[in-house]
C-alpha cells in the first residue's frame, strides 16, 4: 500500500517518451493539403508515408472527396427522426446505448 504513488509516477515515462519522439513525426498529409493548404509539404508527407515519388493521385483524391464533403447537406436531428428510412436505426441505437446506461455494464 504504500507504493502506489509510483504506480501514480509510472505515467511519467511513456509522456516523456511521446515529447521526445513527437518532434520527429510527420504531419498528416490531409491536414497540410485541408487545413494548412500547404500542397508542398503535403506531397512530401504522402510521398514519405507511401514511398513512391508520383503522388498527384492521391492529392487529387483527397481533393475530390474535400469538395464533395464541402456539398454535403447537413440535417437535423428532428429531420433525421422525420425520415422513414432511418428511424427505426436511430431508434434502436438509442435504445441499445441507453440500455448499456442503465444495465451498469460500464461500471464493470
């Protein structure tokens, strides 16, 4: 009993591990293209993760699906329960989940 403050200080060394590499790891490619519109880096991120120097492909793919994205319709969650064809899919994950609530299984 009276050395579980080191079980406390054990979460230390994989932190400090994970500061150290973090320097080290490359940027996700979607981010640099998406977020940072940085195509440059981003060919430089997908040619070290796929290991080929032709990566006009993948940017253009991950391209197309930002825009189709872009032009999706958000809905609601009243006209999500509105439409026929996925209520009863919400209603029985809703169910389920809230049965995982009240059965105490988390608690285990």
């Amino acid at each position: 009993e009276s050395r579980w403050p080191y079980l406390f200080g054990a979460i230390i060394v994989p932190s400090l591990i994970q500061v150290v590499i973090l320097p080290f790891l490359p940027e996700s490619p979607r981010y640099l293209l998406l977020e940072k519109h940085n195509t440059s880096k981003a060919e430089k991120a997908f040619q070290r993760f796929l290991g080929k120097d032709d990566v006009s492909h993948e940017i253009e793919e991950v391209l197309a699906e930002s825009r189709v994205q872009r032009n999706t319709k958000l809905v609601s969650i009243l006209q999500l329960l509105r439409t026929r064809t996925v209520r009863w899919q919400i209603i029985t994950v809703v169910v389920t989940m809230g049965c995982y609530q009240l059965c105490g299984l988390n608690a285990v």
